[in-house]
C-alpha cells in the first residue's frame, strides 16, 4: 500500500481482505520511517476501513499518525489520453524498493458501473505488486495496482504479464 498522508492508507482490498474478515491486525513498515523489522500495528474494523471489491481498491484511516509521512498529490482521474503516457509504480518487494515504469495505453470501464476505470499499462508485475501506488510523469498518484476479478472481460490481459490499476479518484 501507500501512505497519502500520515493519515491514509491506500491499497488493494484483496491484500487486507483476510485481515478484516477475521479482525487480524495489518503490520505496517517503513524503510523511511522505521528500523529494520520494526512494524507499527493497525487493527481494522468497519470505523477505519473502506473497501470496493469492484475496484479492489481499500482505504485505511490511521487512529494516529504515521511518523512523518508527507502528502501525495492525487489526480482524482487519470487521463492518459490528454496528457503524460508514462506511469511509475513503486513497490517494496522482498524487502527492496522496486521501481516500475511503463504506459499507460489502454482504458476499460466496468459494464455494470461505467464510472470505474481499470488501464492496462506494459509495466511487468510480479508477485508482491498489489497495492502499490502509481504515478504519473507529475509524480501525481493516480492509481493502485490492483488484481483483476476472474469474471471481468479484461482478465486475460494478465496472461501477458502486464499490470492493471485502477484510478484512485474512484468511489470506496
């Protein structure tokens, strides 16, 4: 996931969703903010949680702060059409930082809720992606990576190894 201020967490629903079902914590860390193997713990309930299995998109409000956690700028809707092509993802994966970059060319709309976008980009995943934040050439968060459900049109996409997000603008 992704800290958008010391407040919020953004991330994928499917990450988090054993942990709220079954009132587990989540265990935060920080490469920036913590010591090595030292986690912050964050119980979940319905109070600080939103989550929409549609976009698999979750948000987390902190009871506190996250150390000192700047703010992100978010572009409520991604146009990559008008503007930018290029987007960045950053990951921490097996313990590392890993930078993504690709672009962004391909734009669905759910058929059941045309307000929910998903894009393809050309960026290769891997394992540990989801939830990750994704950023355009402006640094501007602009989306999650987020898995695909199974009964989506776009789901073979994924056979290709591309990466598919979804707009953080989008409702919860």
């Amino acid at each position: 996931g992704i800290l958008t201020d010391p407040y919020t967490l953004y991330t994928a629903n499917h990450v988090i969703e054993a942990s709220v079902a079954h009132g587990a914590p989540l265990y935060l860390q920080s490469q920036t903010y913590l010591a090595p193997g030292e986690s912050v713990r964050v119980y979940l309930h319905a109070g600080n949680v939103r989550r929409n299995k549609d976009t698999d998109l979750a948000r987390i409000s902190l009871d506190r702060p996250f150390f000192r956690a700047g703010r992100i700028g978010i572009d409520p809707k991604y146009d990559f059409k008008n503007g930018d092509q290029n987007v960045y993802a950053v990951c921490y994966r097996n313990r590392e930082v890993v930078t993504l970059r690709g672009h962004a060319g391909f734009v669905f709309h759910d058929p059941q809720n045309p307000t929910i976008s998903f894009y393809i980009t050309d960026m290769q995943g891997g394992p540990g992606n989801s939830g990750c934040g994704v950023f355009n050439a402006r640094h501007d968060l602009v989306g999650l990576i987020m898995a695909v459900p199974k009964d989506k049109p776009y789901r073979t996409n994924l056979d290709t190894g591309s990466i598919i997000f979804t707009d953080i603008g989008n409702p919860l």
